[in-house]
C-alpha cells in the first residue's frame, strides 16, 4: 500500500467575464494556481466565478504575492479604461438631452404664456431639437475619439500583464 503525501494548499475564488475567462485563467496559472476540481464552476449573468487553489509549501511564495497584486492592479486597470470608452459618451449623449429638454421647456413655456411670443419659441425649440437629434450623433463622436485614445493603453497594460505573467513563470516553476 503506498502512503499518500499530505498537502496542504491556499484557496481564492476569481469572477470575470465570460469573454475574459481564458485571458484570466492563463494569468492565475502563472502564479502557480489551478482549478479546483472539488468545486463546480458558477456561471450567472455573463460573469463566470472559478475556484483555484495552490500548494502552500510553493517556493517565493511571497514574491509571487506580490507579482499576484501587480497582475490584479493590472486588470482593474484594463477594466477602468474598458468602462471609460462608454461612460463619457455616455455622459456627453446625456448632457445634449437635458439642454435641450431645457432648450424646449423654454419653448413651451414661450408658447403657453399669456401672450404666446411664437418668435421665441422658435428661437428655443430649433437648438432643442437639435440637441436631441445630436445626442446620438455626440454618443458616436466621443466614443470613437475615447477609443482611439484608450486602446494603445490597455493594449500597454496587456503587455505589461504578460511580462508580470513571464515573471511569475519563472518562479513558479
């Protein structure tokens, strides 16, 4: 009969995207983590949550820990940026619907007045349509002008994420 080693081992759970599972997964196995194949993977809402574990007895346990982090940082930072393309057109497509909204209001208000100034009302409702109609228009824009900002950095963040992922290889192994 042959005796079995005890190991003992350090457990995370890891919740990403389902399109990013694989670039995720790739990561964690270079700091010396593997699935755990005691616990089922979850899947809920496009978001995929994975159980890993590793041996505690790991060599440069501590440097990798700290490689760990620096990988982690990484990836926030690669989902910070990921949000900014959408959240300033977002913020501007907003802003042109409340200022025109404001642009109209005071159109109706010019209409409805005791006695309706039909000028001013014209005045007021052409830039409120306008910027109602540009909403989608100012959407586009700046969501093309963030993208074109935005992805030579992350594609750096993504290099620098291999390089740390290089690292850890090495003192994995």
């Amino acid at each position: 009969m042959q005796e079995r080693k005890y190991d003992s081992f350090d457990y995370m759970k890891i919740c990403a995207d389902e399109d990013k599972i694989s670039r995720c997964m790739d990561g964690y196995l270079s700091f010396g983590w593997r699935q755990d194949e005691n616990v089922k993977t979850e899947k809920s809402m496009g978001k995929v949550t994975i159980y890993l574990k590793r041996s505690r007895n790991i060599m440069n346990k501590v440097e990798l820990t700290r490689l760990q982090r620096h990988y982690e940082a990484c990836v926030q930072e690669v989902e910070t940026l990921e949000n900014s393309i959408h959240s300033l057109p977002t913020i501007t497509a907003l802003t042109c619907g409340i200022v025109g909204c404001a642009f109209m209001a005071g159109s109706v208000f010019a209409v409805t007045a005791v006695t309706p100034i039909i000028w001013l009302m014209i005045v007021l409702a052409i830039p409120g349509f306008a910027l109602w109609g540009g909403a989608y228009f100012g959407y586009k824009a700046v969501r093309n002008w963030r993208t074109k900002k935005v992805m030579p950095l992350i594609d750096a963040k993504y290099d620098e994420m291999d390089e740390v992922c290089k690292k850890a290889q090495a003192l994995s192994a």
